[in-house]
C-alpha cells in the first residue's frame, strides 16, 4: 500500500479552490489512476480519516481546514466510441476539464455541449450539478457514469435514468460521497438541431455574419457572452452562479407578479423558476463591496473574493443577501456550491 499512493501532509488547498479562500487538508493526495482508488479509500480508512474529493474546486467553499484526506480527481483520457452514422460517445476521464472537452467535441464536429462552454470545472464534478447553461443540461446527453459505491465497495456504470437528475440536482449530490464518478459518457450528434433560444444567444449569432451556425460558432458564442457576464476566477475569485434559481408554485409566482410585473420567469414542471440575479439585483446587492468580498458588479448570482476573504466572510456575506431576498418577496435561496469544514448557510425558515 505504501508503494502505491503518494499522501502529502499539510498540502494548502488555497489552489484547488477557484474562490481562492486559505484552507488545508490534512492530507492530499492526487489521483491519477483510477486502478488506485480503492487502495487510497483503504489508507484512509485503516487510519480512521474522512475523505473529501475534489476536481476543479469551483463548486466548493471552504469554510475551514480539512482534517482528513482530500482526494484530488485528476484522472485524464478521452475518447470516441460506437461511432455510428451521426452520432458517436464520447467517453471522458473524471479529471479532465470540462471546457477543453467541450471544445473538442465542437471542434470534432458533434453537438450537444457547445451551450455548456466556459462551464469551469471537471468531467467528472458535471454530473453531481447536472450543469446546465442557455438551455441545455448535462443530462440530456449523459449515456452513463463510471463509478465506485463506496457503500457496497462495487464498481457501477449507471445509466442515465439511475442517475436522479433534476435541476441542479443528481443522485450524486443527494448522496454526497458515496459514488466516486471516474468517467462519463455523452452521446453526441453531428446533426442534432442546436438550441439557440435564449435571448442572448440569438442576439450575438445575429451580430456575426450571415451563416448557418454550427456547434462551434455556438461554443464560442456562449463563450463570448459569458465573457461579457461573467468575471474570470483567476482574476477575481469566486465559485460562478452561486444561487439557484428558485422554483416557485403558480400561486407564489401570481402573487409576486402583481407585486413585480417585470419580473423574469420561466415555467417549468413543478411551477414557475425565478430568476434569482434578478432577486437579489433588487435589493441592492449587485456590485457591493466590503474589505474583502462582495457580489459582481455585472452578475449578482457571482460573490467575489476580492481581497483575501475567507469562506466564512463568503458564507456571511451569502447569508445576508439570502435573508433579504426573503424579507422583500418571500423567497428562499439556495446555494449551488458545496461548504467543507463548517455547518454553511443558516437555516432560514
């Protein structure tokens, strides 16, 4: 076993995180091998530690050190199989990024991710969010997930259907830390119809010369766009979108329209998604600033970390807008992003 992993101790995790918030794990360990993990599972175990798996970090707030062992996915490959007529699987390694497989694919010529460009991250972390962007969601490509059940101590392949997804929502997140995803597959197509119809999406095709767009003018659409919206966290840290999008009944939704005729919204099976930047926009909250963190000044579902904040001023910080986005119109937000190493946002009922 010794000669299989190699643990660091004391390994700062201010890197692995896109907020940029200090914190540090215990141990470390970064796995490249998929062949590997059972034996990383059973150092950790025989030492009675926890484990936290991490890929790009930019889903996650740290909210303190971490005393266990911190499992960091980098395993890589990717590859076409049962390349059939249009359509073709593309099978990714849970370490590899998402935006360059993204980009791959559209540079190949398949469709069905090029809505999820810019999205930061890893393969492997889409499925637990099922991410989504302009229209599209992982899950309407996903075949299946690699991955080991820590419960059963089984390797599983789960098709999409096992998988549970919903908005933001996955098998993997409800059951956080049971199934360790190692690759996925997504069924792509070359001649699929592109979504294009998201407002913004439309206006940018229309601003470039008169073509028909393909997957790769719409990637680098979305990219552009996001751009614009969006700021980079290697310049300004933070973790994306860091609210959903509530989902409220038809009833809620009749009585805030009244109130608020403008506000945006968008039906859905289960009653009405509102727009939360929109929300939290209203109370004022877009482009404050404290010593240390604040909301952007272009998108206020983004916190940033300005100046060496930690995750708790970053979780305060969320707090404070979730408690007035409810006092105002009687929603409550939740967060996108996991918390490690503290209890996270305050219960709000």
């Amino acid at each position: 076993m010794k000669n299989r992993v190699s643990v660091q101790e004391q390994v700062d995790l201010q890197a692995f995180n896109t907020l940029q918030v200090p914190a540090t794990a215990r141990y470390f360990l970064e796995l490249r091998d998929s062949e590997l993990l059972e034996d990383a599972l059973t150092w950790a175990r025989e030492r009675g530690l926890d484990t936290l798996f991490i890929g790009g970090g930019s889903n996650l707030v740290f909210a303190g050190d971490f005393p266990g062992l911190v499992i960091h996915m980098a395993i890589q490959g990717r590859h076409w199989e049962q390349i059939e007529g249009d359509e073709a699987t593309l099978v990714l390694g849970a370490g590899e990024n998402w935006h360059d497989a993204v980009l791959y694919a559209t540079k190949s010529g398949y469709r069905g991710i090029e809505n999820l460009a810019l999205i930061p991250g890893t393969a492997g972390a889409a499925p637990v969010q099922n991410i989504g962007a302009y229209g599209v969601e992982l899950c309407d490509t996903l075949v299946s997930v690699t991955a080991f059940d820590r419960e059963t101590g089984k390797w599983l392949r789960l098709a999409n259907d096992q998988c549970g997804f919903g908005y933001r929502e996955s098998l993997f997140k409800r059951k956080s830390g049971r199934y360790v995803i190692t690759e996925i597959r997504l069924r792509l197509s070359r001649s699929k119809p592109l979504q294009l119809g998201y407002r913004d999406l439309e206006e940018y095709l229309a601003s470039l010369p008169d073509r028909e767009p393909d997957a790769l003018s719409v990637a680098e659409a979305v990219m552009a766009i996001r751009r614009r919206k969006l700021p980079d966290p290697r310049q300004l840290p933070n973790a994306g979108s860091f609210f959903k999008n509530p989902v409220v009944t038809e009833a809620d939704y009749g009585r805030l329209k009244e109130l608020y005729p403008d506000i945006p919204a968008y039906p859905q099976a289960q009653g009405v998604k509102v727009a939360a930047a929109w929300l939290i926009d209203q109370c004022g909250w877009k482009g404050y600033r404290d010593s240390r963190v604040g909301v952007h000044n272009r998108q206020a579902l983004v916190l940033i970390n300005h100046a060496g904040g930690t995750g708790r001023n970053i979780l305060e910080l969320a707090d404070r807008i979730r408690e007035s986005v409810r006092k105002r119109f009687g929603v409550i937000l939740e967060m996108e992003p996991g918390v490690v190493g503290g209890a996270g946002l305050s219960p709000i009922v």
